[in-house]
C-alpha cells in the first residue's frame, strides 16, 4: 500500500488559550504549560461534514483521480449529528462518488486502524483506490465548564487516498479495554421493557494521569514492534509522527526513543488534539510543505479511547501538488 494523495481542513474560527479565560477559570499559561496548546479550531457556522469534504476532494485531486474511481470509502468518526446515516455516507454523496462506504469508530487510533482495512482489501484485490478520512469534533464531548478536558480539544479532518504498492512496511494494532480511564455517553431512547430511571448525556471523563502512563508505555512498545517488523531502527526513521494528543506526552514518548525534536513535528500548539484527524492533517501539512521526500522513512503511533492503539511504518511516496 502506498499513499497518493493527502488533504485536511480546520474550522476557521481559532481560539486561543486567552479567550477561553472569559468563562473558565484558566489561564494561557496553566493550558500551554500543561499541554502545549496555543489556539484550537472550533466549528462554529461550518459542520463536520463541510470539513469532510474539503479534506477528501484536497485528497482526491492530490491523488489525481475522480471520485468515480473511488473502490471502498474509510471513514473514521466518533461521533456527530447522524447516527444513520453514516458520516462516510453523507460525504461520498457530496463528491459525487458511488463506492461503498463504511464508518468505524477506533478514536484516536482511527487512522492508522483504517490503514490496516484499506491495507486487506488492497492485498485481496476487492479495490484499486481506497479513501480514508479522519473527520473529528471532539470539542462536542466535552463540559467546557471542565477545564481539565475542554481545552484539550479542537476539530478538524484529514484524508488520504491510498492504492496499491510497496509504501506500507508494518502496522501493528492493540486493544486494552478499560472504559473507566476514559470515555463518553450518549443518551439512547427508552423503550417500554427498559427502566434505567433518567438516562443523560455524559460529557467526556478521562483520568489524565492514567492516560498519559498509557499512551506513553504503549506507543513506545507498539513503535519498537513495527519498527522490528519493518527492519528499521529509530535512526532510519526520518519522522515520528505522533498522534497529537499533548505535548507532555509527546516529549515523554521522544525521549524514551532516545532521538532528536526535529524528528517529531507538531501541530497539537496550532490545533489541540483533533481525535483520529490529527495524524493525517499533520501528513497533509509536511507533505505539502515539501519536507517529505521520496522514500522517506515515516514511524506513526496513535493511542486514546481505553483504551486501544495503533502504530506503523511507511517509506513515503512522493505526491506532486501542482
């Protein structure tokens, strides 16, 4: 498998750490020194869905194909308006594209998880271009009268299109269930067989502490296997790209790996953690920017969602823009 196109888009409404101080007991300095966030993108008068699909024609057109030639639609979300029908659903009819289409939900290690689908239908032959895109607005699962969570966050999507060739060389996934280090409820409908009393809406609850000794022991293990998998050491990997989730925990994970900053790019300070999107709009950026090149050698790692994680490494293909 090999990447041949790449696209992202982000609210245009930013925020900073200093606007936030209107209605949360905070500061620029408890937020950037905690988490290395700056300013988030928050959906305001745009909807997912509008991300959605500026990031998946971005991709389209970098790859240079029609959405007619389009085989199996990968779309990773948590959660948004719908229910049904799917997210990847309202999107293929907005390009214009007839494939089959499916959401998963693998949170924060969305992306990399719809790697390894796209990777199995790739090697069964059952499709010659696969898109992959990551549309998250986790700023809709938070109390914002909860600093601890609210200003974690931004939205945002990213998406790739992926076809046959020789650009995967490992992925690696776990799954450790423990709901109660994090999660978030929905309120589903009461039925007449069913008495629970109230049901609500729970906003999301995460035990900062316990994620963080997570995400930092398991991708520094998952890394290690891939990277065996692969033949590669950390030196020959040229990029480490990390799901954003926090600065802390990236600095943790970089020296753990014993390798220099300018191997670890970020957009978390730009962004806040944008879910399953971070990876794959971080990807659109570097490639964009140039500082990709051919036959790169690309270690990503994504965590979150108690808990399950992802991990892979990919030489890089060099994709013209123009």
């Amino acid at each position: 498998m090999k990447i041949i196109g790449t696209g992202s888009a982000v609210p245009s409404k930013s925020v900073s750490n200093e606007m936030l101080t209107g209605f949360l007991n905070t500061s620029d300095e408890w937020i950037s020194t905690r988490t290395g966030i700056r300013t988030r993108r928050i959906l305001t008068n745009e909807k997912l869905e509008d991300l959605a699909v500026d990031a998946t024609r971005a991709a389209l057109e970098s790859a240079k194909i029609s959405p007619d030639e389009v085989d199996f639609f990968i779309c990773s979300n948590v959660s948004n308006n719908y229910v049904t029908p799917s997210l990847s659903a309202i999107v293929q009819e907005a390009v214009g594209s007839h494939a089959p289409c499916i959401d998963l939900n693998g949170a924060c290690a969305g992306f990399i998880y719809s790697l390894d689908f796209a990777d199995a239908y790739l090697q069964t032959d059952r499709a010659k271009n696969i898109l992959i895109l990551c549309a998250e607005e986790p700023t809709r699962f938070c109390d914002w009268h909860q600093r601890e969570t609210s200003v974690l966050f931004g939205d945002g999507a990213g998406a790739v299109v992926v076809t046959k060739g020789d650009g995967l060389q490992s992925l690696h996934l776990t799954a450790s269930p423990d709901k109660d280090v994090i999660y978030y409820k929905r309120r589903l409908e009461n039925t007449p067989y069913e008495h629970r009393g109230v049901d609500v809406d729970e906003p999301l609850v995460m035990q900062g502490r316990e994620v963080f000794r997570m995400a930092v022991e398991s991708s520094q293990k998952d890394l290690d296997i891939v990277m065996t998998k692969a033949g590669v050491t950390s030196e020959q990997v040229d990029y480490f790209l990390l799901h954003q989730a926090n600065m802390r925990i990236i600095k943790a994970i970089r020296e753990q790996i014993k390798q220099p900053e300018e191997k670890f790019p970020t957009n978390i300070e730009r962004y806040g953690n944008t879910s399953s999107a971070s990876i794959p709009i971080l990807l659109d950026e570097l490639s964009r920017e140039g500082k990709l090149k051919q036959d790169a050698i690309l270690a990503l790692s994504a965590f979150g969602a108690g808990f399950v994680t992802g991990a892979a490494v990919m030489k890089w293909n060099t994709i013209n823009y123009d």
